[in-house]
C-alpha cells in the first residue's frame, strides 16, 4: 500500500515524533510511504532512507507580494504532488494541513484520514477555522482525535466517521524496564503554553505538596507560558514546595513556589 502522510515539517515536537514512529511502523509492515512537508527544518527527526520526502512550499523565486496568488499556487503544487505520486490514502496531521490536504485530493478519488493533535478549540483558534474543521472534515475518509471531549467539539456527521486513538510510544521504551529505587521526581516534557496545561499540573501538586515534601516536579520545555508560570508561583511567601524547571536545550534553570492558598483556588 501506498501511503502519503503529509505535517508542515519534522522539526523536534510531539505530532513530529508520533509522524516519525507511524512512518517507520509503515515502512517496516512493507507500505510504501511518501511524506509530504511543507518544509525542511533545521533540527529535525530522522528519516528511513526509504521514505520519499517532498517540499510543498513553493520556491522563494515564485513567491511574491499577492498572497491570494501564493495560496493558488501552493495548493496547485500539492495537488499536483498527490497527482503525480498517486498514493492509495494520505494521512495528515494537524490544523491548516487538514484543510489543506482535504482540498487538494478533492475529487482525486483518494482517501484522507485528518488528524487533530491537541484541543480542536486551540488547533482552530477562529470563528473561520472552527467552522471549516466542522464542515470540512465531513469530505474525510476518518478523523482521529485523541479524547471523547476533542470529539464532541464536531457535528455528528463527523464524529460518525471518528475513531479516538490515543498517542502511540515506541517499544524500544518498554525494552529494558528500570528496576531499582526511583527518584521522587515527576517529569513532564512538552511546549510550556495553555494547550498543554502545565497550571493544571502543578494546581494539583499544590493539594499534596504538604503531605510529600520529598517530591519534585521537573518540565522539561519552553513556550509561551513559560515567563506566567513564573510570576505566578514565584510572588507566593508560603513556600510549601520548590520545584525545579530546566529548560531545553538551553539548560536554563529556575525554581518558584507553590503556596497553599494557590492549591486551593487561589491562582
């Protein structure tokens, strides 16, 4: 089988990662994958050699100052792309690609699999954007999300044709589990900014910070939120807790507090 999975580019992030382990699971089960990214980043996951990679931007000489007249011949190329590769499905992952890959495979008689990868309310921040996921996604072969909540956010025509599929992890993880005593640290890894919901993590430590003063919490990121969480925690006096962030790849490192009064609703 021929499969054409299409992200804006593997730069090192979640939906990335989760791209990189679904190609090579393919590549290994014998399909033939084409992957299709917007463009190539600076620090990226590696590829299997056997993946035919395609740019879909246009070059810089043909983009001008119009942008109706970039879109059209944006989406000229790609469409040209899934009709020049001719794979038997394409599988895209994240917000505008969706729409994008949707569009483009209009009536090419391929089927597409769309793919939201976080909170519809934040993949589609827009009035428009939201309006497209709910219509759009209903010329979808299938829709994957990851929540029974991400699903309610579509109309029943699209949640007909949704599957809910939680993030996949790869073996080599489950290869040589750790025995021995453990740090009392809880680590989460990700980009610092409300879809993630880092607060959330650290309100609910709060509650319990008193009861295990031999804990840690360790995030592991950077984004957006990073300089809030910081204000937040850092103006508390009561310290019950001070945990440790590292920031990647930088190696940044600061601390703050969690407060009593912040675990009980006060933040």
């Amino acid at each position: 089988m021929h499969i054409a999975c299409m992200i804006g580019s593997l730069s090192k992030g979640g939906s990335e990662r989760v791209m990189c382990n679904l190609i090579q699971y393919f590549i290994e089960h014998n399909h033939q994958v084409t992957l299709v990214t917007q463009y190539k980043g600076n620090d990226e996951y590696p590829l299997d050699d056997r993946v035919n990679r395609i740019i879909s931007d246009i070059n810089p000489e043909r983009v001008g100052n119009n942008r109706v007249l970039n879109f059209i011949r944006r989406f000229q190329k790609l469409r040209n792309i899934w009709k020049t590769e001719k794979p038997d499905a394409i599988l895209v992952f994240i917000g505008k690609n969706n729409f994008m890959a949707l569009l483009t495979a209009w009536g090419l008689h391929i089927p597409v699999v769309v793919s939201v990868r976080a909170d519809p309310d934040q993949e589609y921040p827009n009035r428009w954007m939201r309006f497209m996921a709910r219509h759009l996604f209903k010329k979808a072969a299938g829709v994957i999300l990851q929540t029974r909540e991400c699903m309610e956010f579509f109309p029943k025509a699209v949640q007909r044709k949704s599957v809910i599929l939680h993030n996949p992890v790869n073996e080599v993880f489950f290869e040589n589990p750790y025995e021995g005593d453990r740090e009392h640290t809880i680590v989460t890894v990700g980009r610092i900014d409300e879809n993630k919901n880092q607060a959330l993590l650290l309100r609910a430590f709060a509650l319990i910070a008193a009861d295990y003063p031999d804990y840690q919490i360790l995030l592991y990121g950077k984004g957006d939120q990073e300089e809030n969480l910081k204000q937040k925690f850092s103006d508390r006096k009561q310290k019950t807790f001070t945990p440790d962030y590292t920031g990647l790849p930088a190696g940044e490192t600061w601390t703050y507090s969690i407060s009593a009064a912040f675990g009980r609703g006060g933040f």
